[in-house]
C-alpha cells in the first residue's frame, strides 16, 4: 500500500545566538548558529490529536495510541529476539546492539561491562532536508533599558529645573519614526502635563545616553511644594518591526518617579 507524503508548508521560525568559539582555521566564519525558536513538547495525547486533525481520519486516540504502541513494542521484542533489524518505511528503523568491549574472542557476556541496547535510527524521510519554506530568522528584539534618569548637576532620580534631562541605559536609541520618550510632569493642582519627545526633539540620541530638553511647558511656580508630587514620570514608547511591517508599539518604563529640584 502506498501512503502519500504530504509536502509541508509550515514555515519554521529561528533564531541567531553567536559562538564563543570560531571553527578551526576560519576565525572569521561560523559566528553564529541557528536555535528553532518556539521549542514546546507535545506529549502522547497532544501527538495524536494532531495526527488525528491533519490526517482528517475518524479514529478514536486510543485506538491510534493503541496501534502505534503495539508496533513499537512488536518492533522492539522482534529486535530482541532474532537480532534482525526492523525498518517502518523511510521513516526509522529499530535494531540490536551489544555495547561495552570483551577481553577474548570466547569471553561471555558480562552485564558490568555489557549492556544490551535497543536503537531507534531516523532515515531518509528523517534525515533529508526536509521540503518547506524557508526557516524565518527572528531576531530577539532588543528592548530598552533606562538605568538612570539626572541632569548634569544632580543626584540620580533627580532633575534641576530647567536643566537637561540625562537618561542612560541600554538599547536606548531612538530609531523608528514613532519610537519616543514620554514625560509626564505634575504640578500643584496634580495635573499632568505630557511631552513626547522623537528623535529629532533629542539633543543627544545614543544606545547608551538620552539627553533632552526640560519640557518647556512646566512653570517653576506651578510645582507643588511636596516632592512625592513635584516628579516627572519618563516611559520609552517603541516599536517592534516584523519583517517590513511595524509591530506593535511597546512601553518600557522607568523604574520609579525622578523629583524635581
């Protein structure tokens, strides 16, 4: 009986990690591999089901489970018994071997040194490249980080008015057209008042080092005399690209409320 094999049209997703170690010889090629992103593990129940929604077949799981364990096991005591090697189609084969090494050629089996194994070995329709579209890199993304918030004359979580406004970090870098920084000020009356900054707005625009003007808008004598309400609260609004199409826009924010002094 021929059984069809469907060619797959999945689109397994991957992504890069560097090696610590170049190849011998060729310190300038393999710096980095391929890990399949979404790794999960399906179990025995999950496996068939699958099968089952693929395949279209009205069977019942256990009756599947019940088949395909009878096979394996059929496989595997047939393997014990004889020593022949079983194969099930191109997709695997079960045989016999002895492991562990012998003194003579007449030495019997000694279970200290010896051990039977049973090995399952994947072939053609395993080990070729498989027919699919091609693997998509997915790039981690790499999310900012601020660490620090402060103008040039001040502690850290705090700003002097009027001064500019120093961020440091990681992955700082305004780069998408709607990435941004958002300040959000309070005065006397709790009200907010919110800048967005892009980057155009920035005088310094660095992975490392934000540096932006004091928001104009906030008067001096409009602070409320309390330092738990005179505080700019900063996130960094920004956008996660999938191929050529934006994603969505993410926020990051600060750690916790800068006073203003």
């Amino acid at each position: 009986m021929s059984i069809s094999k469907k060619r797959s049209r999945a689109q397994p997703k991957f992504r890069l990690c560097r090696v610590n170690l170049p190849a011998k010889g060729e310190p300038e090629k393999g710096k980095f591999r391929a890990v399949v992103t979404d790794r999960d593990s399906y179990g025995t129940e999950a496996v068939i089901e699958e099968m089952i929604d693929r395949s279209g077949l009205n069977l019942s799981p256990h009756y599947v489970e019940y088949i395909v364990s009878e096979l394996l096991e059929s496989m595997i005591n047939g393997a014990l018994s004889d020593g022949a090697t079983r194969r099930f189609g191109d997709y695997f084969s079960v045989r016999l071997e002895i492991g562990g090494t012998f003194d003579e050629q007449d030495s019997p089996f000694d279970p200290k040194r010896n051990e039977v194994r049973v090995v399952l070995t994947p072939l053609k329709r395993f080990r070729r490249s498989v027919e699919t579209q091609p693997p998509q890199n997915k790039v981690k993304p790499t999310h900012p980080l601020m660490t620090e918030v402060r103008t040039e004359n001040s502690e850290v979580d705090t700003v002097v008015y009027g001064e500019n406004i120093i961020i440091t970090g990681h992955n700082l870098k305004l780069t998408n057209m709607n990435d941004s920084i958002v300040v959000t000020t309070f005065d006397k009356h709790i009200d907010p008042h919110v800048r967005s900054y892009f980057s155009d707005d920035l005088i310094e625009n660095t992975p490392e080092r934000l540096v932006l003007p004091f928001p104009t808008d906030v008067k001096r004598e409009d602070l409320h005399t309390w330092d738990q309400y005179r505080v700019i609260h900063i996130k960094y609004d920004y956008v996660l690209s999938s191929g050529k199409s934006a994603g969505a826009i993410r926020t990051t924010k600060y750690k916790h409320p800068v006073v203003i002094r």
